[in-house]
C-alpha cells in the first residue's frame, strides 16, 4: 500500500513526525542511561545469602521505572507535537488516514496528561511488586540470621 502520508500532507505533518521521532530517540536514550546506571548497583548483591531473589526484584523494578519513564517522556513529548503541530488538521485523507490523523490531531492534550499519570502508576505498581519480592528475601535472610544467634 502506497499512501504517500508523507509526501502529500504539508510541513505541518512532516515536522510532528519528526520532532516526535526525536522525542521517542531521546526516550529510548533516557531508558538506555537507566539500564546503564542499574546495572551498578546489582553489585551489592554480590555477598547476600540469597542472590537470584533480590537480583530479580532490582530486575522487575527497573522494568516498570523504564516502562513508566518511557510512557512519560513520551506522552509528554508526542502530545506536545501532535497539538502544537496537528491540532484541527484537515480531514482531507480518504479511509484510514483520515481517522488516524483526525484522531491523533485531538488525542495530544490526553496524551499530554495520560502519558506521565499512567507512567507514575506503572512505576508505582513495578515497585511495589518488587519490594513485596525484596521482602521475602530479607525475612530469609533474617530467619537465617536468627538461627545462627540461637545456636550461639
């Protein structure tokens, strides 16, 4: 299927395609440096009793603040672009492309808001599972610990 979106909309389309290919670039960027960073402090696990538990928890939970940051910057950035650039584009496509457009020209302002909401939510319920997995390495931990003072 050849539509030329591209060639046949305007410099209004082509600069929102652009800019927001720059904003998921930067995204994937930020998720790069957060992977980076995390693969650090996976070194602390290095002495515990119990290694795989806590490493998977670190894992689930640097999953969720990259899924959440990502939904942010992009919700931000992309909403941003589509109602700066799109908003009350021309309807003057025929089948799909128009839906698509109309309906990303008026989606930016819940982009905008929905974007960081649902990344804090995500990140929020990423946490929590992986505390909740944190929690029962350290109860073993502890359990192990007290056996060993009892037995002293």
């Amino acid at each position: 299927m050849d539509s030329d979106i591209l060639r046949d909309s305007g410099p209004r389309v082509i600069t929102a395609f652009v800019i927001s290919w720059l904003v998921l670039a930067f995204a994937c960027w930020v998720g790069f440096q957060l992977w980076w960073t995390r693969k650090l402090n996976l070194r602390r696990f290095e002495s515990a009793d119990f290694i795989a538990t806590p490493v998977i928890s670190e894992i689930l939970q640097t999953t969720g603040e990259w899924i959440g940051t990502l939904s942010g910057i992009i919700g931000i950035g992309v909403g941003l672009t589509f109602t700066i650039f799109l908003w009350g584009f021309p309807k003057f496509y025929t089948g799909f492309e128009s839906i698509l457009f109309q309906t990303v020209s008026e989606i930016g302002p819940y982009l905008i808001i929905g974007g960081p909401v649902m990344g804090f939510v995500i990140i929020l319920i990423f946490r929590f599972i992986a505390e909740q997995i944190r929690i029962i390495s350290s109860i073993a931990n502890s359990t192990k610990e007290i056996a060993r003072n009892l037995r002293k």
